[in-house]
C-alpha cells in the first residue's frame, strides 16, 4: 500500500451518522438471510469470516453456505439451528454507519425484541409476502410502537415467490395500514424485497418496476434522525461527582452525567431535584475544553456558581421545565424472567441514575400481544407478557412520560434475591 | 434550531462509554481496567480520563502478564502509566506456572494465552475488584457479538452465556452478591475502524508495533510470527526479514504480523478500510477451534 496521506479525506472518515436499528420477523421470514445480505452487499463480511462459515457449512453436511452460521455466535445456537439472545452486528457505507440489534424469533422474543427496541431508531419488520400480515406481524409492530421506535419500514419479502406482484404487495401495504392504525407510529415505509435474490435490498429490482420508492439500503442511509431525540427538555441526571482531591481545584464539584434530554447552556439557570435549589451553569467541563452548550446525548461535567447539595440519582433540570415527580405511576411493563411478577411484588427499581425499591399495586389489565386486547383482573405478570400496573416507590422519582422521553419514561426492575433484571417499564 | 444538535459516530460512542465508564466508578467499589498494552485498552483508559477529567481515573490497571510479551508493548504500558499517574498491578503467568496453578502447553504450538484466564482470576480475587472493565469489542468475534455492556461472573468467574441479563436502554444492572464480580466493556459497539477513527481523531500515542517496520517472522500455517525465544521454530520454518506491522498485539506466540507499509494512522485507517479479513483473522488462539472464544470466555477469559 502506498503512502495516500494527501488524499486522506478525513471528513469522509470521521463524521458520520450513526443509526442503530433492530430486525423482527417470525421463523423463516428470512432475517438472517437479510441481515446476510445487507452485510455482504456493503462488503462487511471477510474473507476469514466467509471462510469460517463455509468451513462449518461443510463440517455441518450442509449443501449451501448458511448465512445464519454468521449470526449465530454461541455453540447451543449452532448446535440447535435457533438464536438464542440477542446479538449486535456492524456495517458500514460511506453514508453512515450501522448498529443491528439482532433479536431471535422465537424463543424469548417479547423479552428479546424489547432489549433491541429500547435503543433502536428504526425497526424492520418483515411479512412473508406468501402468508401477509399475521398474528406476529400485530406482536412485531406494537413492541416496536411501545418502545417508541421512531421508524418502521415494513419489508414484504420473498417477493420473487409470488411473481413480484404489485397487487400482492398493495394488499399488505394496505391490510398493515388498517391495523396501524390503532397503534401509536409515527413513520411507517413499505418496500418490497427479496432478500435471498437482493432485489430492492441494496440494488433496485429490476423484476418490480412498478416500485418507485427506495431500496433498503437508500432508506438506511438517508432517512432523517435528527429529530429522534428531545432537544427540547433539559434533564441531567447526576451519574457520579467528580472531586479531583488536587491543591489546583480545591473546591471543584462537578456534576458528571449524559444529557438525557434537551440542551443546558452556561449562564442557564437550573434546579437541582429532589432539594429544589436553584444555582446558575458556570461551565460546561470535558476534558477537550470547556463548551458553551451541552446536549443529547453528550457525556459532559456540570459547574454550578453555587454549593448546592447534589449527589448521584439526583437531576438537574432548567428552572422553568421541570419533569414530574411521584411515588405513585403507572407503568407498561415487560416482564422478563420465568418467575412470574406477583401483584404486591417488591423489587428494586432502577430509573435514570436512581435506584429505590417500589411495590407492585395494581395490575390494571395485562396484553393479548396479538390480538391488542385487555385482559382485567389478572393477579400476576409472567415471562414475556406485557401489562399495564401501578407502582408505588420509597422516594419520588422524578420522570417524564415515555412518549416525551425514552431515557427519563423509562424503568428497570431488578430481583432482590437474585440481582437479575427481571422487567422493562414505560411510564406512561 | 434544535435539529441542528447531532453528534457525529465517533462522538455518541465516545459519550456512551464516557457513560458507561462512570457508571463503573458509581455502581462498583474497587474496578480494574484490564490493561494489555494492546489499542483497545489504551483507548479505554484514555476514555477513562475523559471520564473523570480533572480527577485521576478511580481505576486500577491490572495487566497479566503472560511472560511472552512484545517488549515494545510493555515498554509502551510502563511509559503511560508513568506519564499519566496511574496505578498499575502486574499478575503474572510465569508465577503461576512456578506455583503449579496451571500447566504450561507443550508442542509447537504451545502459547500462555488460555493460561492468563487463573492469574487473572486469581489477581482479581486477591486484590477485592469487583469489576474487571475490558476493551473488548463485538464486532471482534461472534461469541463477543452477544456480550454485554455489564457482564455477569458467578463467584467462580464463569460466564453464562444462556443466562445473560437483558439489558435496556442505557441502565445497567451491576448488582450482586459478594464474591461475584462484573466485566464491563466499554467500547462494545465500536469497531475496529470507529477504534482507529478515534485514535486519529483525538491523537492517542500507539506502540511503534502498530506502525509498519522491519522485522524477522517465520511462517506457520498461514500466519506470520514474530522471531521470538519463547516458541520453537520447526526444521523447515525459516526467520526472515520483513515490512511489517501487528493489528492487534496479545501474546506474542498466537499474534501474527501482516505485511504493511502503513506508517501513519491516516494510512492504517485507509488499510483496515481496504482490508478483506477480521483483525482477529491473525490470532492463532481464534482459530482452534468454532468456539475457542465462547470457551475461554466461560472459563472466566477477557
């Protein structure tokens, strides 16, 4: 390789979007052999990679090289043919670059698919074109609008095995479009694809004329995410107090946290929550300079003209804009382990940076996932399901809805026996 | 406007793992960070300072040392840590070899990387950390691929990988109960090229290993080993001189070199762009066998 450095184009490198987003499908609607082509198409698999496979391919007395084999990392998954947990995959285009949440989809998957949609901007659902909108496919879009996710791009796939039909598709198009109604989705795509001969994935099907709108890839590389996040409201929770304990910075508190929402600027006047003070922003530390504003998701230090007390799980938050606060909310909980949630239940919650313990008071009715239908007067949540219930906490928490926030709506509940993360919350 | 505020890739995974690293030094009471003089790690620590900027970084390094280093790599560590201020515990293989915990492997192939998993456990237990944070990486292998940012060891180190706990947006579970401790990795969703991007970016030094030189290497089935004295050439297994450079640097007995002119970062980055395999494609501990990573890793490995 040459010395290129003169055509160095480090803008091209270095500034680029980011754009995470998860995968759901039932068995054999062809994920992986998506996800397979998305990353071969943009060139992300290696050679050492294909050749890792092709080699187990063969060991496995398999005729075609398994895509699959490339996403399922753990021995059990290889052994038994299923995805077990869910797996992060990387890609890259020069556009920008990509985060797979890749969630399995059978086994655990309202516990798995709601790990990848907590963190996801978009989420592709695929419909087996031959078989349309199904029972998973309701399951699919309501965790994707619960979680909030801001995008949808519905995939009818193995359009090749219904002759590229545009009437198949409009169908689909618009029987999803009936059901979507009823739930809470901003932005909703349709393309239809074929992922095993890549038609409308990265390259634009020449067997679909009739489709004007973008492949996949165009859609992933463009679709705009800058309004994903609340700029709007400004909260801080306090993660840790940085005191350097060094003569140079004697008195020097800062307040280490992610903004979680909106924008704190120096000379800002903010109130710290639980006391109520109120103090001035006198600088915006990191360790590259000082800054003169502070945004999400930024990871930076807070200086405050005053010595107000403030610790860890506390939130800084501007004076005129403040979140709500109780000890008593009502939740949308996921429930994720096999011992079931009893109502009166009592666990430690964990919200933000802050942690308390909180009872279970009211199981207000728990989901039908496929069918959206409210189930009363049932007295526990189990594995997988997700219900509606009202808790009540040792301390405020001081919090915004779901919908208005995805960092301060939502909630973890831990198992005091077992430290195992048992249940997902939106504050609803 | 308000849709003017977008961080770029290399500064939202910059301020995830800023955040995560706090929430080590918040959630646990006396982490590590495991330290092996390889980019990951250096990159880790330099977050940490980011993190704590203007304190010291409340972490420990804890390096184990295998006995068949790069000196250039132990040179490297030696200067940042005296550079920086920070504390550093070396847990050495060849003790533990001495003390009989562990066997050395015989053969030609023989290498101390699966042997680092008992001193590591071993320091991590003598010295009380309930947190081991690593640099490891997802995209490094597909065990790796389903890690988490918060990884769960039970009291005899072990990782289950069928048992992980599902974690949610960005709140992280490091409860448990005591003689269990956590890996905690960082840098989870970057990748080799967001590493390097940043290394650019923020101009982290690097071990001259990184950098292309010229440097004796003999070949073994298919990989390209430093000339060292700690592995027995075989018969028909000549030393010669090349232009080389390591992407990644572990024991010096499973890491292979790849032919390289690339001297600057700017041509690294313009290298692992252009390049056909993993980093991990140069690591003989990888390759023997489909799952030599999930099994280390079970065992209590990085």
């Amino acid at each position: 390789m040459t010395t290129t450095q003169e055509n160095f184009d480090s803008k091209a490198y270095l500034d680029m979007e980011l754009l995470r987003f998860t995968t759901a499908g039932s068995v054999d609607d062809g994920k992986s052999t998506l996800i397979g082509r998305l990353l071969y198409d943009s060139k992300s698999i290696f050679e050492d990679q294909i050749e890792a496979i092709e080699s187990a391919s063969e060991k496995r007395g398999e005729e075609y090289v398994n895509l699959a084999l490339l996403t399922d990392g753990l021995r059990a998954e290889r052994e038994q043919g299923i995805t077990i947990d869910v797996a992060y995959r990387y890609f890259s285009t020069p556009k920008r670059k990509f985060i797979i949440a890749d969630t399995p989809g059978h086994i655990q998957y309202t516990r798995n698919m709601v790990t990848g949609a907590s963190t996801a901007n978009l989420a592709i659902i695929l419909v087996d074109a031959r078989k349309g909108i199904i029972e998973q496919t309701f399951r699919h879009s309501y965790i994707a609008s619960l979680l909030q996710i801001p995008h949808i791009v519905v995939c009818v796939n193995k359009m090749d095995l219904v002759d590229w039909d545009e009437a198949t598709f409009d169908k689909i198009v618009s029987d999803y479009k009936a059901f979507a109604s009823k739930l809470d989705i901003k932005d909703v795509t349709f393309i239809p694809i074929s992922a095993l001969t890549g038609d409308n994935v990265v390259e634009r099907s020449k067997n679909m004329t009739w489709y004007n709108g973008s492949t996949l890839l165009y859609l992933l590389e463009n679709i705009h995410i800058g309004s994903d996040l609340n700029h709007i409201d400004a909260r801080l929770p306090v993660q840790y107090v940085i005191r350097p304990m060094k003569n140079e910075y004697h008195d020097y508190r800062g307040y280490a946290g992610r903004v979680a929402g909106g924008v704190f600027r120096v000379g800002d006047i903010v109130k710290a929550l639980p006391s109520g003070f109120t103090s001035k922003i006198k600088a915006i530390k990191t360790m590259d300079g000082d800054l003169d504003e502070a945004f999400t998701p930024q990871s930076v230090t807070l200086l405050l003209e005053d010595e107000i007390d403030i610790s860890r799980g506390d939130m800084i938050v501007r004076e005129n804009n403040v979140p709500q606060t109780g000890q008593e909310l009502d939740v949308m909980l996921c429930w994720m382990n096999e011992k079931p949630m009893p109502l009166r239940g009592k666990y430690i919650l964990r919200h933000t940076s802050k942690e308390c313990k909180t009872i279970i008071t009211e199981i207000k009715y728990v989901l039908d996932t496929n069918t959206l239908t409210r189930v009363e007067g049932q007295t526990e949540l189990k594995l997988n399901e997700i219900g509606r219930v009202s808790i009540k906490t040792t301390v405020p928490l001081f919090f915004d809805s779901y919908r208005k926030n995805r960092q301060t709506g939502s909630i973890i509940l831990v198992d005091e026996a077992t430290n195992e993360t048992v249940a997902a919350g939106m504050i609803v | 406007m308000a849709l003017d505020y977008h961080l770029n890739h290399l500064r939202e995974l910059e301020s995830e793992s800023i955040y995560v690293l706090r929430e080590v030094a918040a959630q646990f009471e006396n982490p590590c960070i495991l330290f092996s003089g390889g980019k990951d790690s250096i990159v880790v620590t330099h977050l940490a300072m980011k993190a704590f900027y203007p304190a010291n970084i409340p972490f420990t390094l804890l390096h184990v040392d295998t006995g068949h280093n790069f000196q250039e790599a132990l040179d490297f560590r030696d200067q940042l840590v005296e550079k920086n201020g920070l504390k550093l515990i070396v847990a050495s293989v060849q003790e533990a070899i001495d003390k009989g915990l562990v066997r050395e492997e015989k053969g030609y192939n023989a290498s101390r990387n699966a042997l680092q998993t008992v001193p590591l456990l071993e320091a991590i237990e003598k010295n009380k950390f309930d947190c081991a944070i690593g640099g490891a990486r997802r995209d490094e292998e597909k065990a790796r691929a389903k890690e988490r940012f918060f990884s769960h060891r039970d009291e005899f180190g072990q990782w289950d990988p069928k048992n992980q706990r599902p974690e949610l947006w960005n709140i992280f579970n490091g409860r448990k109960h005591i003689g269990e401790h956590f890996r905690v990795f960082p840098i989870s969703n970057w990748t080799e090229m967001d590493v390097w991007q940043y290394i650019y970016q923020e101009q982290i030094e690097m071990p001259n290993l990184y950098f292309s030189h010229k440097r004796m290497v003999f070949e073994r089935d298919g990989v390209w080993y430093s000339d060292n004295p700690y592995m027995q050439k075989k018969p028909n297994e000549v030393a010669e001189e090349k232009v080389v450079r390591f992407r990644t640097i572990g024991d010096i007995s499973c890491t292979g070199a790849v032919f390289s002119e690339a001297s600057t970062l700017e041509d690294i980055i313009q290298e692992v762009a252009a390049s056909r395999t993993t980093e991990r494609g140069t690591r003989a501990d990888d390759k023997r066998s489909e799952a030599a990573m999930e099994d280390r890793k079970k065992a209590g490995y990085f």
